[in-house]
C-alpha cells in the first residue's frame, strides 16, 4: 500500500467543491506540498479557506488545466509527483455552451494523461462522473453497465474516461478513475450552475417557490463529499485499484420527491411544490454499486444521507451569503 506522507500532490479543480474536500482529507496524509490549480469558472478560493488554515504552505495557482503550458509549468515548477483531476466544466454549462464544455472537458485530461506519458508526474487519479453512463438500465449500477451520456457534459466524461484508460493500457501510465455519483455537503456551489440540493435549500430558506422537474420520481445516489474525498485517497494508496474505474456510491437510490420533502420539513417550509415538463438531459434512474471499491480498498461511506442533509442545511443556513 502506497502513502502520500513526503509526496508532492496537484489537485486541480481543487478550489471547487469535491475538489477543496480531497484537499482538506490530503492534508491528513502529511503530503511533502499541496497545490491547487484552478481558472474559478465555479472555484471559489472561500473553499479553501479550512485547508489554508491547517496548511498554510497551500498553494493555489490561478491555471488553466486546458491549456498545456499553463498546466505543464504548474506540474514542473512544484515537482508534482500525483494529479488529483477534478478539473471540469459542469453539466449545466454544457446545456447552453456544448461545444466549449466538451472541448475544455477533452483538452483538460488530454494534457493531464500528456504530462504523465512524458513523465513529468507518476500517478493520475482521474475523477470521472456519473452521468457519464445515463439511466441505469439495471440497478444498481456496476462499473460495467454500459454507457449512455445524454448530454454533451456526460459525453464528454465518458470521453475522457477512455482517454486516461488508453493512456493506461497503451502507454503503461499509473491510472486510476473514480466514478463518483451525485455529490452533496457543504460549500456546494449555490449561484449560478447550482446543484439541486442547494438550490432546495436556498429556495426554502427563502420561502420562495420550489420548482421540481418531472414528476420527481427520477432517483439519485447521494454522496456526502468527504466520503468521496476518502474513496480518492483510498485508490491512490491501493495499486491494485490501477487501470480501473470504481464507482463510489452510497449505493441507496432516493427520489427527488423524498429529498425535496426532506429538506422541508427539517426547514419548516409548507409551501406546495410546483412541477413543470422535464428537464434536457435529465437521467430517470439513478444508483450505483459501490461492491467493487469496497474489494480493492478499505474504503466505506461514514456519513448517512440523514446525517450529512442536517449538516448540509445548518451550513447554508450559517452561510447566507453563499446564495448570493
């Protein structure tokens, strides 16, 4: 088993949200250095505010991970032993900006899985997503149930899942991928391309009307997001995790219906909600299969749906002005 204690770590996409956790659970390691790379489409430096504190030697450099020699200075200069890649365009953005979403989601891995052909690093973890394989077909859903992006964003996570296997098997790189499902926790992005947890949140908080897409029978496999920090490092430090994507899942299906009520009544808010026509893109069924991570690692999910949605509402609650 590997360990990350002495080990100079790039995490980029880290001022994001799952991004500043897997910073937040490396500083355990004892790392040699830590550094985020990140453009701030939806980063926020307020994210790393904690990690600052415990580690101050942090360094975040403001970087474009699509281009190669924004990224690739980043990489030599501080002597970067392991990539954490977080760095994405999110799904929403791919509904109004396709073709820019995908290309950036493309040329972000490309020069990643590059810098680690040319040895300029020696171990990637890739983070994949989800909605890279759409709908599940059967549930829940294995590594192995087949691809289905609906959207440019998925498509273009499906994409570069290929890419860094194929970086893997042709070129003998250090690859793992996680597939996480759908992130949830604190410190979420609550402005613009929010999630719908903290959209929830903001709108209750607000009593304002609450708006649900479809009938919100469509599920979803919530992940509080230190677990999935906790998966990423339990992958690095298991080699035999290498050429394989895992899926890290609560493995417990829940509808949008039952989260939107939940949110409710631990807010208080008595409003009726207001269905409209489904949204582009949005998949019907969703659950993943966690078995396989749970062979190779020692890695569990710890914080229950229950538990993290309480702590997810007394944050936003205390932090007012991140809906702003």
């Amino acid at each position: 088993m590997l360990n990350l204690n002495d080990k100079n770590v790039l995490v980029t996409g880290g001022a994001g949200f799952v991004g500043s956790y897997v910073v937040d659970r490396l500083i355990l390691e004892k790392p040699r250095s830590i550094t985020v790379a990140s453009n701030f489409f939806l980063g926020d430096v307020e994210n790393l505010a904690e990690a600052k504190e415990n580690f101050p030697a942090l360094k975040i450099r403001r970087c474009d991970v699509a281009d190669y020699e924004d990224i690739s200075d980043a990489v030599t200069e501080d002597s970067i032993d392991i990539i954490f890649n977080l760095s994405v365009i999110p799904l929403p953005t791919s509904l109004i900006k396709p073709e820019w979403t995908i290309r950036k989601n493309i040329d972000m891995t490309l020069n990643v899985c590059r810098l680690l052909r040319e040895n300029k690093f020696k171990t990637l973890i890739q983070f994949s997503s989800s909605e890279a394989v759409g709908t599940a077909r059967i549930v829940p859903m294995k590594e192995d149930h087949p691809l289905d992006p609906v959207t440019p964003y998925a498509a273009s996570k499906a994409a570069t899942d290929h890419i860094a296997l194929s970086y893997q098997h042709t070129f003998d790189c250090d690859v793992s991928i996680v597939r996480p499902f759908n992130q949830y926790g604190p410190r979420q992005n609550a402005r613009k391309y929010a999630g719908v947890i903290p959209i929830l949140i903001g709108k209750m908080v607000k009593n304002e009307d609450v708006t649900i897409y479809g009938d919100g029978e469509q599920t979803r496999d919530f992940l509080y997001a230190s677990d999935t920090a906790n998966a990423a490092i339990e992958v690095y430090k298991n080699t035999n995790t290498r050429g394989k994507i895992l899926n890290v899942a609560s493995g417990k299906e829940l509808t949008i219906n039952y989260l939107a009520r939940t949110i409710a009544k631990k807010l208080g808010y008595t409003k009726k909600f207001h269905y409209v026509k489904p949204r582009i893109g949005d998949v019907r069924r969703h659950t993943g299969d966690p078995s396989q991570i749970k062979q190779l690692t020692d890695w569990e999910p710890k914080v229950s749906f229950e538990d993290g949605i309480e702590r997810t509402i007394q944050w936003y609650k205390d932090n007012p002005s991140r809906f702003s």
